[in-house]
C-alpha cells in the first residue's frame, strides 16, 4: 500500500476515534451519524442483490502456500458450481482463497470490504463489492444474509466475528444456521477453554456449542452447507427484513437511526468511566459478584463512573456499588424476547433493540473495560474492542481480565496459536490485554493509564 494512502486511512482512523474515545464527552455528531445511515441502507441494497449466501471467515495473512488457504480456495469452488453466493470481507488470506475457488468456478464471489490502514485491500476475485468504513456496519453485513458460516484460524477480527454470531443466535437475534469450523488443530483448543471454562458459568452456553460443526476439509464442510439449504427462517438481523419490498423495512431502518441518536445523546456528558462486563449468571455470593463490587466502589472512590450491559450478576453489582458510594451507574441494556433486561442500581439507563446499536453505545465512551469471567458475549465485547485497537479504528486503552485462573488457557490460546504457530496477530497484539486477580492491581493500571493521557 503506498505511503500516502496509508496515511490518509490513519487520519481517517483518528477521525473516527471521536466515536470510541471522546474526551470532551460530546458524542453528538450529525455528519457522522448521517455516514452511518448510510452504510446501511446502501448496504441492505447491496445484500438485495445476492442469494443462498454462504459467509467464510479467516485471516487476512495467511499465505497461498498455505493449507488452509488452499482448503477455502476449494470450498469457494464448491459453492460456485453449485449456485451458491460465496461473501467474504474481500481482503487477502482466506479471503482472497475463498472468493478465488468461487471466482474459478464462475460462481458469484463477493466481497464486502472495509478501509484500514494496513492488509485490507479489495482481492482480484471478487466480482460484487462494496466498502465500508465502520467495523460494526460492515460485520451486520457479513452476518446479516448468510445461510451458513464458515469459520477459518483468524486472529483477533476472525474471533471477534465468531463470537458475534454465536452470541446473537443464542439471544435469538439470528438465525439457528450451520456454523462450520474449519482446523481441528486451531479450534480444538478454543473449544476446550469453553467447555471448560465458559460453560460451567452458565451451562446453557452447552447446547449452543453442540450445533457447532469441526470439520477439517473443504468436503465436509460442504455437505452441512447444502444439507441445510431450504432450512432457513426469518429472524431479527435476517437481512431479508431490511430488504426492498419487506414489510416495515423503512420502520427498522429508521430504528437504527433513531438509536443511535438516543444513545449518542445518552453517552454525551460522559469523560471519566470505566465499563466492566462479565456473566450475568453469578448469585450475590459468588466471588466475582463480591470482586467487581470491591471493583467499582474503587473505581468510583478514583472518580470513574461505571458503565455496564446493566443487567444482572457482574453488572448489578458494579452497578450496585457505583450507586450505594455516591458514583454514576450507567447502564446499557437490550431487549430480548419482549423483555428489558436491567437491575435497579442505575442512575440513568437506556434499552436497545439492535443488538449492534446497543454494542456500539456500550463500547464507544469507555477510557478502560474491565473483563470478569462471562459468556459468549463477554467474549463477543472482548474480541471486538481488541480488533478494533488492533486494526486502529480506536485509541489505546486499558483492557484488563480479571481472574488468571478463567482468563489465562485463553490467554495461552492466543499466544501459543493465534501469536505463535499460526501468526494470524503478531507479538505486539497480545500486550493489548492485562491479567490480574485483584482488584488494586485494575485501579492502578486503569490510573497509571489515565495519567499519561
């Protein structure tokens, strides 16, 4: 990529960190919510165009030499000679092998891209594209029209994308489809850490995890893909909700629009908070409901205010503590299934209905966030705001994983396997994170932070 055009996606970058990172705590800017709107409906009209989409995942550095690369390049092969729509992010990598195997069969290859200022660039086999300039628009899109999703060893982006979707067909927002994992040698140990660590919070997290599918070839995979074609129904995010000619489209479309304004409107006033998420499964004797009320009335004692999903277990007792010493309790909830889910220790609140809207709102004000053992949503929180430092769509801050003993296989995953035998991140990435166990030790990486900023 030429120098100046690097530098113009870096300023570019920094730009948009007014919405992830504002220190003047005013988040109310019309143009950019106006660019936001409009990432949407050009790409719902995009979406409108394909059909029996199949989205496949993966990282953008893994080379043609490489064997994963020439499995995706053989599933797209499969895909288009048998009718399907092969989308990918439209980059190099698994990407490019994806849209190449489909591009070679003269299947339709499309690729949904998006600005950054290294690695992403449109590959040559992609016959439909479109950019985007928000993360979050653009990962609706990914996720939105697909009949099945076809995971391959990514990085943090590949992670951030995964948990995404299993997070929002376990609240019900999308569609029960296949989920195919490709690499038992990548994935095996993601899947040990969950069934070991994140299903004993919450053991409902088991049946999710039991429609997943790990295959190793470009074969199998294939077989679930078309064994389920004809299977689908509508759901929330189904992107034929928000087609042309669908009923109450211009409604949702202007939903969305409608809270973003609100929750921009909610954030403004914010400078100094500190979100911490975590399981919403924890009783009030549990540990870690004890450690992130110690957590919060610190933080507050440090003049933070708390931010949380505002629900219960380790958000109601941040909350709870914020509230009871004096502090500002924010909370950022989510309606599912008719219900709003939110404690009673708030001082203001707000309730979402988009899932994307309400991550975006919940994410955007933070100077630090605070991870406490949790769910697949906490994982989903997790992924995305290292992505998003990562690829420098927002400033630097503070991400700090309470408890060594949950957070530290994960940590080993990321380092022997994602930093290590496959290099889908570098050795840089895995310093994005701290891991501690007590809760002295946040305040003071959170402070030691804020001072130099």
């Amino acid at each position: 990529m030429k120098k100046e055009t690097i530098e113009k996606c870096e300023q570019d970058a920094k730009e948009d960190f007014s919405y992830y990172i504002n220190e003047s705590g005013d988040y109310r800017d019309t143009w950019k919510i106006f660019r936001i709107m409009s990432e949407f409906v050009e790409g719902y009209q995009f979406l409108n165009q394909l059909d029996k989409e199949v989205t496949v995942l993966g990282s953008a550095r893994l080379p043609e030499d490489s064997t994963y690369y020439n499995i995706a390049r053989e599933l797209g092969g499969l895909l288009g000679k048998n009718g399907y729509t092969t989308i990918t992010g439209g980059g190099p990598g698994i990407m490019q092998a994806a849209n190449r195997g489909a591009f070679e069969k003269d299947g339709n290859s499309v690729g949904l891209n998006i600005q950054l200022p290294f690695e992403q660039r449109i590959n040559p086999y992609v016959k439909k594209s479109t950019a985007f300039y928000y993360f979050f628009t653009r990962k609706v899109m990914l996720t939105s029209p697909a009949h099945s999703f076809v995971y391959f060893p990514g990085g943090y982006g590949t992670m951030d994308e995964f948990f995404e979707v299993v997070d929002h067909m376990e609240l019900g927002q999308m569609c029960d489809l296949p989920l195919i994992l490709v690499g038992r040698e990548f994935w095996q140990p993601l899947l040990d850490f969950l069934e070991e660590k994140v299903c004993k919070l919450d053991n409902r997290h088991q049946s999710t995890m039991d429609n997943w599918h790990l295959v190793d070839t470009a074969e199998e995979a294939f077989a679930i893909i078309d064994g389920r074609e004809g299977k689908n129904s509508a759901c929330p995010l189904s992107a034929m909700n928000f087609h042309n000619g669908a009923k109450n489209v211009d409604w949702r479309i202007f939903r969305i629009m409608s809270e973003l304004v609100e929750g921009f409107e909610f954030l403004t006033g914010l400078v100094e908070d500190v979100t911490i998420l975590g399981t919403r499964s924890v009783k009030h004797d549990s540990p870690y409901y004890i450690a992130a009320y110690r957590l919060s009335r610190s933080l507050v004692e440090n003049g933070y205010a708390i931010v949380t999903g505002g629900a219960a277990g380790i958000a109601e007792a941040a909350n709870k503590a914020a509230m009871e010493n004096g502090g500002e309790s924010f909370g950022i909830g989510m309606q599912v299934n008719g219900e709003q889910m939110v404690n009673h220790y708030l001082t203001k609140s707000i309730i979402f209905q988009f899932p994307f809207t309400r991550k975006l709102i919940v994410t955007a004000p933070s100077k630090a966030f605070v991870f406490f053992p949790g769910g697949f949503g906490t994982m989903h929180h997790l992924f995305e705001v290292l992505t998003l430092i990562q690829t420098k769509k927002m400033q630097p801050v503070p991400i700090v994983l309470f408890d060594s003993a949950f957070w530290k296989p994960l940590d080993t995953y990321i380092r022997g396997i994602l930093a290590g035998k496959m290099e889908t991140i570098s050795s840089q990435d895995v310093e994005l994170y701290h891991i501690v166990d007590k809760e002295e030790n946040v305040v003071q990486i959170i402070n030691t932070f804020r001072k130099k900023v």
